[in-house]
C-alpha cells in the first residue's frame, strides 16, 4: 500500500493532521484528529469509514 | 503382448481367402477402452506390429488403413457444444485431443483490472475475479500472445470499461456483464505521470489504431446477463479492463454413464464463448500437427 498523504506523518507529532472519514449513516465528511471523538460531526453517528484512495489499483482478475 | 492361442487347428479349417478373426477377448482387448468402476482399462495400445501374428493379423499401423477405417459420427451440435464419435482412432490420440483441448487452446479472458472506484459491498479482489471469470466473444486467433517485456497495443490486448451507478433514491440495481463496454480505441485511463504539453497523455495501452478497423466484428461478452454485483443506493462500480491472450481450459468431458467407449473416441465438448466448438476440434487438430512436425525436425 502506498503511503496515504491525508494520513498524519510520524515526523510531526506536535501538530497532527486531521483523518478524513466518511460516516456510513449519513455519508458526509468528517475531520478527525487523534484526540479527537469518533464520532460523526453531523449525525452523531460512530461507525465511520476510511475514505477510498484516488489512485488506480490495479488487480489480477485470476 | 498378445497371448498365443491353443486353436491352431481351426486355422486348417479356414478358407484361406477370408480375413481372420481374433477371439472375442482380444479383439476387445484390442479396439476397446471399457470405463471400470476404478478406472479404465485397456488404455495401452498394442504398438508391435506382430502383436497378433500368431492368430494371422496384421497389427502394422500405416497411413492406408487408418484412412479406410476412421470415421467421425457427430452425434449432437449445437452453438455452444458438440458431440461426436472418432471411430477406428487409438485412444493415446484420442486422449491427446481430449488434453490439447483441455489445457493447450488459446482462449480470450479477463486478466487485469484496473480499479478507479468501487463502494459496493464486494471487495475489489472479488469483484475483479469475477470479472475474470466472465466469457468474451472473442477470436483467439486474431491475437497474438503478450509476454512480459510488450507492450499492450491493439494486436494482444483487448479493454473493456464498466461504469455503473445506482442514484440515491432508486431501487437496488444489478450489475450484468451486458454493461461491459468495449473501448476500440484502447484504454482512456490516465497515468500517473506528470503530464508533458508536446505528448498526447500516456494510457495504459498504446493503441496505434482503432481495433474496429482490424477485426471484422464487435468484440463483447458472450452473455450479456450474468451478475457482476448488486449495487444499492449510492453505490459506484467504475473500472476498465485489460485483457490478454491466455490459453485457459476449456470444458470437455465424457458422458457419464459409458462403460464401453469404442476407441475412446467419444467426445463432447463444450465451447466457453470464443469459438465454435467445431472451429475449437480443429485448432486441437492443428495443434497437435504442430507438435508432430516440430518433433519430426527435431529428429532429422
């Protein structure tokens, strides 16, 4: 797997990098920092997922 | 070997001018594979030409007599398979077409799948293996094999696209192979370089002419209603394919219920898509031409 670029870097731990997730209830957006609660900022909702990434993937159909 | 037999008076007896018969034991021996319950018997020929001479039979293989005696009887053809019986065939031949056709023929199948986005509940990996599995209404012949170091152009790759979406609010929607579409222009994916002015953006594939042009028939799948994936609300399935030439199993086998195959030489085979399964007998034919000659000059 390729390194993500949303992901935050282990170099700078004194300012971490907000997650994009996507809740499964509602579907919007959500920063996240990883203080921060898992919880959806719209519904509340706490089942959220990883965005996909944008690459092409590339797999064998054998 | 062939056993003697205690029967050398009935020889006297004879007319001389009529052809000689084995016993019924050996002339099975000799012409028939049985099915057993364990397995089959009497699958070795008898290649010794003097196998039978003490019973007066010429056991010689020669180009003449296999002329006279074999025949093929179709039994049943149909657009997808065919039955039929070589008769007077010896079963080593017989089970070298069986195996050619099996492991040898070229056939046109889904090998790599490039996935852009996909928020369907199956996972990329299945949902490419079951792309894979797909049949493609493709010629074989009309491409040649890609290895390693080519590059994919229009002469060995063949690239389908799939798009679907199921718009919030409607009803769950079903995938088909149907909603596979062939792009004769080669593959419009983008790669991931960075983009240089002069040049025309880099694909996937080098195309350097529209395969509509080589090839006198549309290239699709074969059945247009198999299921891909069940897509609900909001879910997107968009991905292309890029297919090379593979040379994949076919579908052959015997009836089940035969105990007694004449020569071994009854054969059903059943086409997955690409060729007729008469056009597929007769590439196993040449196929198997083709090994003999390449033996032939590697001896001399």
């Amino acid at each position: 797997m390729q390194h993500d670029p949303s992901s935050p870097a282990p170099m700078d731990p004194q300012q971490p990098k907000p997650v994009s997730y996507l809740c499964t209830d509602c579907g919007t957006e959500t920063l996240l920092k990883p203080t921060d609660v898992v919880q959806c900022h719209e519904c509340g909702c706490r089942i959220l997922c990883k965005k996909r990434t944008r690459q092409v993937v590339q797999y064998e159909a054998r | 070997m062939g056993s003697k037999s205690s029967k050398d008076t009935d020889d006297d007896h004879e007319p001389k001018q009529q052809e000689k018969k084995l016993p019924e034991h050996l002339e099975v021996q000799r012409t028939r594979v049985v099915c057993k319950a364990d397995a089959p018997v009497n699958t070795e020929g008898f290649q010794y030409a003097g196998a039978y001479s003490a019973m007066g039979i010429d056991n010689s293989v020669s180009a003449e007599k296999f002329c006279k005696n074999f025949k093929v009887e179709i039994s049943r053809l149909t657009e997808d398979d065919m039955e039929f019986d070589m008769i007077g065939i010896d079963a080593s031949i017989a089970n070298a077409f069986r195996r050619i056709l099996i492991a040898e023929l070229p056939t046109m199948a889904i090998e790599k799948v490039l996935m852009v986005d996909n928020t369907s509940v199956i996972a990329d990996e299945v949902l490419s293996h079951r792309l894979g599995l797909i049949p493609l209404d493709a010629d074989p012949r009309h491409f040649e094999y890609m290895s390693e170091n080519d590059v994919p152009n229009e002469r060995n790759t063949i690239v389908y696209k799939l798009h679907v979406s199921c718009k919030k609010g409607s009803p769950r929607l079903t995938v088909k192979s149907g909603d596979l579409e062939w792009l004769p222009e080669g593959s419009r994916l983008p790669l991931a370089s960075p983009a240089q002015s002069r040049y025309k953006q880099k694909t996937y594939t080098s195309f350097s002419q529209s395969q509509k042009d080589i090839l006198e028939k549309p290239l699709g799948v074969k059945f247009k209603d198999i299921t891909i994936a069940r897509l609900g609300p909001g879910q997107v399935v968009f991905r292309k394919e890029i297919k090379g030439d593979n040379a994949e199993k076919l579908v052959k086998k015997c009836p089940v219920n035969v105990f007694d195959i004449e020569d071994l030489g009854n054969v059903t085979i059943e086409s997955t898509g690409g060729l007729p399964p008469e056009a597929l007998f007769t590439e196993a034919v040449r196929i198997l031409e083709e090994k003999c000659e390449r033996v032939i000059s590697g001896l001399s």
